[in-house]
C-alpha cells in the first residue's frame, strides 16, 4: 500500500468531502472520542461552497450569528481542526471499495487508506448547459453560480458585465448578490415555470436592483460565436424575443456529486440521485456512511451542517457496538412523488440520524398524502405542495408498517391525475 506525504496508510474514519456535512461530522466524531478522524477534501482548501459564498447569511444555526460565506467556513474548519480532525485538501478520493478503503490522488501521487467506516458528503453540482439541451453555439460567458463565485470572492475576475440568469431557485438570487458585489448588471432572470422556484418573498430582491424577471419563458439558444451576444426566449404562447447579454449564468437544477458513489458499488437512488440510505445515513455498504447534499438535492448549509452532526453520531455508535439483524421496510415514490429519504427504514424505530421523512413532488399538487403497505393506509393528510418545497414527515408514521413489505408514498390529487 502506497503512502502519500503526510497521509496515514489507515484511519478509524474517512470523510470525503470538506462542506459543512463533512467538517461537522468530523467535529461531531472527535467530540465523541472517535480515535483519527480524517477529511479529504479535492479543492486546495476546505469549506466547500460557502467558501466562495462571500454574502450573508450563514451560521446563525452553527454559530448563532451571521456570517458572510467564506467566515463561516473558516470558522467551520478551524472548530473541525480544534477537535482534533485531520484534514487533507488537494486529495481526490478516485475509488470506494467494499471494506471501507478508498483510492486516492494526492499531490504526492496514488495512495491507498484503509478506514473503519467511510462518510460520504460530496455535495452536489447544477445542471449544465449541455444536460439543458440549450441550442445555439459554443461562446465563452456560460459559466454556473459555482464557478461564478469562485471568480468573483477567490480571483477577483469579473468574466462578463451584462449577462442573463437561466433559474429562481435559491442560488440563482445568490447569483444576483454576486453580481451586485462585482458591479455585474443581470439583463434578466428567465425562468419556464409560471412561479419562481424560490418563495415568492425572493422576487423582492430582482425588484430592488431592477432586474426584470421573464417567467414562463424558456431560454431557447444562445448567440454569438467566440463571446456571448445574446439570447433567444420563447415564452408559454410560443412568441420569441432576442435579448441583448455578454454572458449566461446557468443557476440551479442540482444533482448530487455521486461520481464515486456510482463508480463503486453502492445501490443509487433514481429520485434522488444519491446513494440509497437508511435512517441512520447507512448506505447498501454498512461501512459506508452518507450525509449532506449527495443525499438529495439541493438543502442549505445550515441544514447539510446538522445532518452531518447526527449522522456522525450514529456512525460512531456503529464503532462501538454492531447493530443486531433488522427488519427493513423499503419505502417506494408513487404518484406525483419525486424521492423520499431515506429509501429505507430498519425496525424496531430507535433514535435516527434523519428523524423525518423527506419527500418532494414533481409538480404543483393538491390532495392526500398518503403512506399505504400490505393493502392497508399507514397514514394520511390532505395537503398542497410545490415542486422544490421540502415536505416533512415523522418516522413514527412507519411504527404499523409490515416488515418485507414496501411502503408506497403518493398523492390522491384532487383533479384525479
């Protein structure tokens, strides 16, 4: 087995991914007495995207304050480090072994470690350009929020003046507080659907710098030949209008960073696109741990942070004592139901890592909820949901459910789709 510089041949527990998953979890690990804690982390320094987030507000859960981005992972690495965490940045995790060992790229060359158990959070990534089918030709200005904000807070570059934000999610109104920090002027937010993905108090921010918001309009391609010159859109009625812009940001549409997780062997979730887990963050590998946005995406930081300290903490109860056979109840999307996390549920119910259910729809719908296994209704409630809204249930609606035997999650709509 090869050794890195720096880098031990073996460690009680590996986390692949610096964000704030990862280096909670780590802090959660050592404050429990796990022995070396180890954080591989591929960027030259940890924090993952907040690192690069230079607006507000992260931290008021973590550090009950508001914190500009890259404080707060400051602030997240150096509560993980004082814990007594090792953490590694350049190191690229290139392979997960049944066993818990992992393949490695480090700035010394391949290496192999060796762990007792593995946590996984990896985070996610947008949907570029091409997974879009954006039509049109190849100039440099498309770039995603990621690579936007890395510009702006890490190089000090400002790659275009007056570009276009293809989205409304949650990043995509991060996007325009970046640009108003770099003196960037959006043209326009475009987004398809007839409503902003994001809460509707979001669209205050568009109106206060005066960026026009197209809803129900796709972007249909993209102009210029070596620099971006403009856009096409085509809105709900089939109409197109050419709209001058030196650049695309490309926002939203996450999907998890399962690169390793699909290259090795563990069990995907279709839904979700993450590794299929149990209550306690457990993937199809026991000895392999997930946490943070690789679950589903897309959550906050806040929310990836607190993950990643209960997980942590179900992961070490695992070190120290191995879990009894189980019952399983594997729960199913059904109609109108996007994902649900976890995809799996072991029996009896005890404390849990993820204490609620997590689902989200596909479209906007109105009706019942309903959770059914064997014939038989576990659990009901007529609600109304959008796609992109987090709908929470507790685990205890489970406590009927019939081991062996799935459990469906969908919607009665009232429209009788």
């Amino acid at each position: 087995m090869s050794e890195a510089r720096g880098l031990p041949q073996s460690c009680d527990v590996a986390i692949v991914g610096g964000g704030p998953a990862g280096l909670a979890a780590a802090a959660e690990l050592k404050d429990r007495g796990i022995g070396r804690v180890l954080v591989l982390d591929r960027e030259p320094a940890a924090g993952g995207i907040p690192r690069h987030c230079g607006h507000y507000p992260f931290g008021m859960r973590e550090f009950h304050r508001v914190l500009r981005g890259p404080d707060y992972a400051e602030r997240l690495v150096a509560r993980a480090q004082a814990a007594g965490a090792e953490i590694h940045s350049g190191v690229t995790v290139t392979g997960l072994q049944p066993g818990a060992r992992l393949s490695l790229t480090t700035p010394d060359g391949p290496a192999e470690l060796a762990a007792k158990r593995v946590l996984l959070c990896t985070g996610v990534r947008e949907t570029s350009r091409a997974a879009r089918l954006i039509g049109g030709q190849r100039p440099l200005g498309v770039i995603p929020t990621g690579a936007l904000q890395s510009m702006v807070y890490l190089e000090g570059v400002r790659p275009f003046e007056r570009p276009v934000i293809l989205g409304s999610e949650l990043v995509s109104f991060s996007a325009l507080l970046t640009c108003r920090h770099a003196g960037i002027r959006p043209q326009a937010m475009i987004e398809a659907n007839p409503r902003i993905t994001a809460r509707a108090f979001a669209l205050g921010l568009p109106r206060l710098l005066g960026v026009p918001v197209h809803l129900g309009s796709d972007l249909e391609r993209i102009l210029g030949r070596e620099r971006v010159e403009g856009v096409v859109l085509r809105d709900d009625q089939g109409h197109q209008r050419d709209l001058a812009c030196d650049g695309v940001l490309v926002t939203g549409r996450f999907t998890p960073e399962a690169t390793l997780a699909r290259m090795g062997h563990l069990e995907l979730d279709a839904g979700t696109g993450g590794p299929r887990v149990d209550q306690d963050g457990r993937s199809s590998d026991p000895d392999c741990y997930v946490a943070g946005n690789l679950l589903r995406p897309v959550e906050t930081a806040g929310w990836s942070w607190q993950e990643g300290v209960r997980v942590a903490g179900r992961l070490a109860e695992s070190l120290a004592r191995s879990r009894p056979s189980e019952d399983t109840v594997v729960l199913q999307p059904g109609e109108a139901v996007r994902y649900v996390v976890p995809q799996r549920v072991t029996l009896p119910l005890e404390t849990a890592a993820l204490e609620r259910i997590q689902l989200r729809v596909m479209r906007p719908v109105r009706g019942r909820l309903v959770l059914r296994s064997a014939g038989r209704l576990l659990w009901g409630r007529r609600l109304s949901a959008l796609p992109e809204r987090r709908i929470l249930l507790p685990l205890d609606v489970l406590r009927h459910a019939v081991p062996g035997h799935p459990v469906e999650v969908s919607f009665e709509e009232e429209d009788g789709r």
